[in-house]
C-alpha cells in the first residue's frame, strides 16, 4: 500500500511538473534569464568564478531556451577577459626575479671582487624588472600562456648560449698552479666572466624573443608541452652522449653537443605536435610527472641491484622514465577529450536520469505553471516550484 501511494504521489509530481510544451518553454526561458540576470551581478561584485559556473550550469540544463545563447556569450567574454589578464602577476613576477639575476650576472661577467656593485645591482636589478613589467602590461594585456613562453624564452636561450659558449671555448685561457716539486702544470679553463657573459647574452637574447611571443595567440598548454618537451630532449640527450661513448665516459663536448642537439629537436616537434594536439596544461604535468616517477623507479633499480656499469646504470632510469612518459600518454587521453562541451540537454536537473547520459543528478526546484480549479469549477494556471524526480532523455 505505501509502495503504491509511493509511486501514485510520485507520478502526480511528474504529471504537475510537465505542463503543456508552449508554458514549459516560456517558464524555462524566464528560469534562465533570471539566472543570467543573476550571473551579471555576481560578476559585477567580483564573484567571477561563482557566476562562469552560474553561465555553465544554464548552458547545459537550458540549452533549448533562446536565453542559453546570450548565457555562452556572456561565458566566452568572462574567459576572455580572465585570460588576458591572467598572466599579469606572473609575468611581474618574473621580471622581478629576471631583474635580481642580472643585477648579481653582470658585474660576475666583469668578474668584480668589490661588494658594491654586487649591491647597486640588487638594488637597481628588481625595481627595473618590476617597473619595467607594470608599464608592458599596463600597455600590452597578458595571459598565461604568454608569460610561460616568455619565461622559458629567456631560461632556454640563456642555456642554449650558455652551452654554445662551453662547445666553442669561447672565454677559455690558460691557468698555471705549481706542481709542488718546483715546476707548475697548466690547463685550459673557461673564465667565470665568460660563462656569466654567455647567460647574459643569452637571456638577453630571450627577453626580446619572449616580448615578440607574448604578440601571439599561445595557449598554455601548447607552451607546457613545448617547454617540458624541450626539458625531456635535454636529459635524453645527455643519457644518449654516455650510453653512446665506448667506454661510458663521454667528453664534455660530446654531453654539451647531444644535449644541445636533443633538446632543440625536441622542442622544434612538440611545436606543431602542440597546435595539433592541443592538450592541456594539466595533461602535460600528469605526462611529466609520470616520466619522472618512471625514471625515479629507475634509479631506485639501480640502487637494488647495486648496477656497477655506468651504461646500464644510466640505461635503466631513462628507459623508466620513457615508459612512464609514453604509458601517461596513453592513459591521460581522456583527460582532453572530457574538456569538450557535453550537448546541452534538455530539461532541467533530475534525481533519475535515464536513457542518454543516465545517472544520478541533483533536483533543482524550477518555476511551474500548474493548472488549478477555482471555487466556480473554471481552469486557472498559478505559479508553482517543482522538482524532476526522473526524466528520459532520447
């Protein structure tokens, strides 16, 4: 008996709650406009992440409403302008710390034994690098992805001159130390001025490559694949110049040149891998991290097996951590594909949803217009909350 009136109360709320199609559609229409009225004012208090998801829910539960297209809008202008201005702190940020480094870099490279331009430096370094950074994005919006290609910008060719200084000895002189028996031995070395004057050049060089990249449409994703791509082909190229040296003891030319050569390989194919792929930021850090754990696996087979061979000692972590970067491949595929936009269904949230996209939802009350008898016997329509307890989707 209570099973029965159970399903009867159960069935009188469905039928309440699906009137004639004109007044669904109306009230569902005025359902949403009401909650797009409502998104404007929580953006206009500063709640922006409160109303984008307020814009998203009536993307998808009122996709069939006129309103759901002024909702989409309204949600691509709230991510524009959260994307242009959400690189803005970290590119300050950066710039401060890039100011720092060569305010300590450049009296290193005139190799200065005097304190004080060390401290002129840390004072004048900063305050450029934060003053400097206020004026471009005062001028020049800025969003993530931009400012992660202009910091890697200046990191990469910072290492690349770096690495091009150490091949061609630029720099190198001539050191004599006694020997300790009257006479003295001397040796080729690169003079500390020469190797902080190569970084200079280079992040230099990176600076003015970095402002030309934030004028470009980038992705942040794009960057992150870019970036850790370019990081992988270094340490691979450095794991490749000692398995390949017959003794598995390269030259520090041979390491400088394969680690070089792969890291800029790699970087130049994770270009248009990037912009055909599209992936995003999260997916690149699962990618790497899961290369990472692979390659601490790695070493920690190494340190079981006590591995005395230097080339087996290296092959193991490196083939670790190319099976943790390909196996995390794999398994993260979903992860961007789940990124696109689910087809607006519908109707609103139900308790049951069946048939397409079945599952558990959350009911929300939803305004009604409910046929009702007056005292002389005649049909009037009152307004009315009501919930969907199931609904079936085709």
């Amino acid at each position: 008996m209570r099973a029965s009136v159970l399903i009867l109360g159960i069935a009188t709320l469905l039928t309440a709650a699906a009137p004639n199609p004109v007044a669904a559609q109306e009230t569902r229409a005025d359902t949403a406009a009401v909650l797009v009225a409502a998104a404007r004012r929580l953006a206009a208090e500063g709640e922006r992440d409160v109303a984008a998801n307020l814009l998203r829910y009536i993307i998808r539960w009122y996709g069939d409403t006129p309103v759901a297209q002024e909702a989409a809008r309204e949600l691509t202008f709230a991510d524009r302008a959260r994307a242009a201005g959400g690189g803005r702190t970290d590119f300050i940020v950066t710039n401060t710390l890039f100011g720092a480094w060569l305010g300590v870099a450049v009296p290193a490279a005139f190799e200065a034994d005097d304190p004080t331009p060390y401290g002129v430096g840390l004072i004048a370094g900063p305050g450029l690098g934060l003053l400097g950074s206020l004026m471009y994005t005062r001028t020049y919006p800025i969003t993530s992805g931009q400012t992660a290609a202009y910091r890697w910008s200046f990191l990469w060719l910072s290492w690349q001159v770096f690495l091009i200084q150490e091949l061609t000895g630029i720099g190198m002189r001539e050191s004599c130390s006694p020997d300790g028996v009257g006479g003295e031995y001397c040796y080729d070395e690169t003079s500390s001025g020469a190797r902080f004057g190569a970084l200079i050049a280079g992040g230099a060089a990176g600076i003015g490559a970095g402002l030309a990249l934030t004028r470009l449409n980038l992705p942040a994703g794009d960057v992150a694949l870019v970036q850790d791509a370019s990081a992988w082909g270094t340490t691979f190229g450095a794991a490749l110049s000692i398995l390949l040296a017959p003794d598995g003891d390269p030259s520090d030319n041979a390491v400088y040149g394969w680690m070089a050569a792969a890291g800029n390989g790699f970087l130049l194919g994770a270009i248009p891998l990037a912009r055909a792929w599209r992936p995003s930021v999260g997916r690149v850090r699962l990618i790497t991290i899961s290369g990472i754990a692979g390659g601490l696996v790695g070493i920690g087979l190494d340190l079981i097996g006590d591995v005395d061979d230097d080339k087996a000692a290296v092959a193991i972590p490196t083939l670790g951590a190319a099976v943790g970067l390909a196996a995390s491949t794999v398994l993260t595929a979903r992860r961007d594909a789940s990124r696109a936009e689910a087809p607006a269904p519908v109707g609103g949230g139900a308790l049951l949803q069946l048939g397409r996209d079945a599952g558990i939802g959350v009911p929300l009350p939803e305004p009604r217009i409910l046929p009702t008898l007056t005292p002389d016997g005649q049909v009037s329509r009152r307004p009315a909350m009501g919930v969907r307890i199931a609904e079936l989707r085709f």
